[in-house]
C-alpha cells in the first residue's frame, strides 16, 4: 500500500526536530504495517487554523490525483486544527477510497465508529486553539498596560528586548520577557519632517514624492506611499494619525476575524470600551501645536471630499454608466503598474499618483476621451479589414485540424477503459452471483463504477466538444464580423460587457512616454487565440459553454499575435503634471 507523510508545527519556537521526530513515528507505523512510503509532506512554523500551507496544499493535490492510497499524520491535529476544514478533508479522501492515519491517537478513516473519534478531536482542536488565544490576548493586555509592545513597531521608533538572564529559550539565549520602545532619531526627524510638510500645505503624494527622491526608505524598506502617509482618519490609521507621535500608546483598538466562506482575515473595529490607551510622555516625538494644525487639516480635507462625493453622486451629475471603458486594461510602459483614473476625466500611472516622480518618471496624464477615441480608431482600422478576417479563418482552421488529430488518440483510450471498466463490473457481478464475495469485492466494484463514469464523462464531452469544432469554421467569419461591430457601435449600451471584450482582445496595452517625453505612445498586441475565445464564447451564439471549452482546445494551438505601436497625439488632452491636492 502506498502511504504518505504529513508533519507540520506551528510556531517558529519549536525546533525543526519536531518534523523529524513526526516522520520518524509514521515511518516506524509504516513498516510494522507492510506500507511502502513513497511521499512526504511538511510545513513548518504555520498555524494548522490556516490552509494556506504549501505542504498541505501540496499533499492534497497528490490525493485528488490519487499517487497515494493511505495518509499518516502522527495525530489529527497536524492536518488541521478547523474542524470543518478537517471533516471535509475526511470526507474526500473517503469519497476516493483512501484512509487518514493518526499514528499517535489511533484515528483510522477506515475503521467501524471514526466519526465520533474525528469529532470529539476536532473539537478538542479548536478548544485549544481557542484557549491559546485567548491566554496570548491576555498575555498582549498585560504587556500592552504596562506600557511595553503588544504588535509592530511604528516608524520612528525601535523596540528593545528586556531579557531574563536568568531562563534560557531553547537555543541557550536569555529568553526575552518583553520589548520596549525608544525613539529612533534617525526616523523620527523625518516623522517631524512630514507633520511639518503637510501642516504647510503639501499633499500626501508630493510628501511621499520628496522622501524618495531624498532616497528616505519607508518602514519596509520600500519606496513611500501617499496613502500610507494620509491612511484613514475615522480608523486611526496611517502616519498622519498614529496618536503614538504625542505619547499615547493605543491597542486592541480592532481584531482579526476570519470569513467562515472566503477563510480569509478581515479587520474588525472592537469596541471604544475595550481599547488600552496608556499615556508615554518620553515617546512623544510631535509637538501639540504641530498635531492639532494637521488634524485641523485633515478635517477641512475631509469634509470637502464629503461634499465632493455628494455631488458625484447627484444624478444630475453622475455618468450615465458610472464605468470606464478601458479600466483595468492600461499598463505603465515605465513601471508596470496599472494606469488608473486620476480624476473624472483622465488616467494616470498608479504609481506616479500614489509615489511621485522618483518611484516612476511616467508624469504624464491623458484624457479619458482622447485615449477611447484614440485606442479605437485603432482597434477598427486594424481589425475590421478584409485582411484580418481572412488571418482569423486561416489560423482557426489550422487550429482546428490540429486539435481533432490530438483528440482522436484520447477519444480511442478513453473508450478502452470504458470497455475494461465494465468487463470488471461484468465479472464482479457474475461472481457475486455466484456466490464468490471477498472483504475487497464491494471496493472494487465500487472502483470499477468510478472508471466507468469518469470515461463515459470524458468521452460525452470530447464528441459535444467535436460537433461544435466542426460546426464552428463555416460561421467563424460571420461571428468574428458581428464581434467587432458590437465592439465598435455598441458602446453606450453595454460598456461593462465591451470592456471585457477589449480585455480578450488585447490583454494588457501598455503606455509609454515617447522620446520627447511630451506624448504617450499606446503599444497593442492582439492575438488570435483571443479572437477565437471571444468568438466561441459571443453572446448570442448557441452551445455557448461548449464554444467556451472548445475556443480553449483551439486556442491553446494558436501562436501567432500582431503587434500595433499608435502615437496618442492628445494635445489639450494632456494636464499639467503638477496639480496640487
């Protein structure tokens, strides 16, 4: 019997010898029970609340693909410590004919009663997952009232281990009680700098553009960004907002919580009555005066977009689609970031916007107008010849005999295993009515249904896949005329619709500055495999989810892309690079 191992701990405390001594234990399992292991999987210093673990992950894809029969794990709680997450890891391997072996609780899948054992463990799992948080909750509260580090450290400050000589950690240090934070003069003068630059009137994004180009690293080392400057005034958040820059040190201000649906962590607000603010005079790095003028000025800022975003929102003023037609789609030829609006009217580099000119020197901005103008002119001089039509039909059908050639191997293997498969089931019923019935025969049987279902799905898919490959070249012309009509007359009516097309037909169209530095030059690359998915897949057309599994049968032959260079001469469509906030 195949087996697999799986070991993992949790906190990057415990010694890499905790993996060794797991595998160890299911190895020695394995040869008292005849098992032959041929995997092994491990994942150390993560959370078995967590499935974003690359062993884990790892592991379970070998069992949807079967290179295993049985998984040992030296106790339940290595797999996981959801129990949700655990019984649904059960049920599949079940579902598949394959076990889950706790060599040190004795937890077998296969075994008469599993159920309650898989339960009751479960549930001890998280009991102590949630015990351990709350004694870690309880350990921050304590540390966080006595005025020592409960999370991360804010720039301006470094924190400073108090340790205890006198109990050593596992590798032989002192083991460190708490950590305390001293202000860091190097970071705090700029922390000075930035209150005093935004209290004269500077924006977040020319603050954020002065400190790179000073060459000022952020508090991960990066480039600064302007909304890490600004942050969020309701939630407390961002430099301009840490109360710790006048002595007052605030924690459990929030929680993480996880969606039970998405199974990621979202931040949640606690309550004001749950908050520890605890006053340290000696970390004040601002002045009074200098925080209340900036405070004042985030207010009037505040206020202003409130009164912005209610008139946006007045019908009267509000676009009539409310989206635009190539979001999502502009690419930075200079940093490759996404080209985002920048106002109402026009796009610019993200980057540039959030980063200044020292994290990208792409400043230039376009209107939203003359780029859609621009863009698709473009796309209807260049794809709706006579020419391009032709390039289409000749390339799907090439594409199109190459893969029903690679379909006719698969198609007659397929059809072998339905045959063997229900020979099996032949067999097995005539010796069960024979009276011949072994411990095995319902497993195999049950096997042997699988195989069959699997290669009748197959072979039903690949001939509904065939009658769509064969009826689609003689319409293709048609379908691909209609495409781009659509795309090119019918943008008021539908623009999200559109936009998608545009993001099949040119994936990504990068804008770059020209020599001169004065205009933008649009570089476009359409592909053929793009025009058949589009095609296959147009509303309108019948069989539209088999046309979309057979434009990817088609496509994935398909190599051949245009490249197309456009100059987008915008004159009064350009703004001044230097607009304040």
């Amino acid at each position: 019997m195949r087996a697999a191992i799986y070991a993992r701990f949790s906190t990057d405390k415990q010694s890499d010898n905790s993996i060794e001594d797991q595998a160890r234990n299911c190895v020695r399992y394995a040869e008292r029970a005849g098992m032959n292991v041929i995997l092994r999987f491990e994942d150390k210093a993560i959370s078995g609340a967590s499935k974003a673990r690359a062993g884990y992950q790892a592991m379970l894809a070998a069992a949807e693909r079967r290179e295993f029969d049985v998984l040992l794990v030296d106790d339940l709680s290595r797999l996981s410590r959801d129990d949700v997450e655990m019984k649904q890891v059960i049920r599949r391997f079940k579902f598949r004919h394959s076990r889950i072996i706790g060599v040190s609780d004795g937890y077998d899948s296969s075994t008469k009663g599993e159920k309650i054992q898989s339960t009751m463990r479960g549930l001890m799992n998280e009991i102590y997952l949630d015990d351990l948080r709350e004694k870690t909750h309880r350990g921050l509260y304590g540390k966080a009232m006595n005025g020592f580090s409960a999370g991360g450290r804010p720039y301006g400050y470094k924190r400073v281990p108090i340790e205890n000589h006198s109990k050593l950690d596992v590798n032989g240090r002192p083991e460190i009680m708490a950590v305390r934070r001293e202000i860091n003069e190097d970071e705090a003068k700029w922390v000075r700098q930035i209150f005093e630059w935004f209290a004269s009137g500077d924006s977040p994004k020319r603050i954020a553009d002065k400190l790179n180009r000073l060459g000022v690293p952020s508090a991960r080392g990066s480039t600064w960004a302007a909304n890490a400057i600004y942050g969020d005034v309701i939630e407390g958040t961002g430099l301009l907002n840490n109360r710790m820059y006048i002595g007052e040190y605030l924690w459990n201000r929030s929680e993480w919580r996880k969606d039970p649906d998405t199974g990621k962590r979202k931040r949640a607000k606690r309550n004001r009555s749950e908050w520890v603010i605890t006053s340290m005079p000696e970390l004040r790095i601002i002045p009074q005066h200098l925080w209340d003028s900036v405070q004042t000025r985030q207010k009037e800022i505040r206020e202003r977009s409130v009164a912005l975003r209610q008139a946006l929102s007045n019908p009267k003023t509000r676009s009539r689609t409310g989206k635009y037609l190539f979001s999502g789609i502009l690419q930075c030829g200079c940093c490759g970031a996404n080209y985002t609006m920048y106002s109402t009217s026009s796009y610019a580099c993200a980057v540039n916007i959030n980063r200044g000119d020292a994290a990208c020197p792409n400043k230039l901005r376009i209107s939203r107008k003359v780029l859609e103008e621009n863009l698709l002119e473009i796309i209807k001089d260049e794809l709706l010849t006579d020419e391009a039509v032709a390039d289409f039909v000749k390339e799907t059908s090439v594409a199109l005999k190459e893969k029903q050639c690679e379909q006719k191997p698969e198609h007659e293997a397929q059809k072998l295993k339905l045959g063997e498969a229900e020979k099996r089931i032949e067999n097995i019923m005539a010796a069960i009515k024979a009276g011949i019935i072994t411990p095995t025969t319902k497993l195999e049987l049950e096997r042997a249904e699988a195989e069959q279902k699997e290669a009748q799905a197959v072979l039903q898919t690949n001939t509904g896949i065939s009658e769509v490959l064969t009826s689609f070249l003689p319409e293709a012309a048609e379908q691909y005329r209609d495409l781009m009509y659509d795309l090119c007359n019918n943008l008021n009516l539908d623009v999200t619709r559109t936009r998608q097309c545009l993001r099949d037909l040119l994936g990504r169209i990068r804008l770059l500055p020209n020599a001169t530095g004065k205009f933008l030059e649009a570089e476009l690359r359409h592909s053929t495999e793009g025009l058949v998915r589009m095609a296959l897949g147009f509303p309108g057309n019948s069989a539209v989810k088999s046309r979309l599994v057979a434009g990817a049968l088609i496509s994935s032959n398909l190599k051949s892309d245009y490249g197309l260079k456009a100059r987008l001469v915008a004159g009064v469509g350009f703004e001044p690079t230097t607009f304040r906030l």
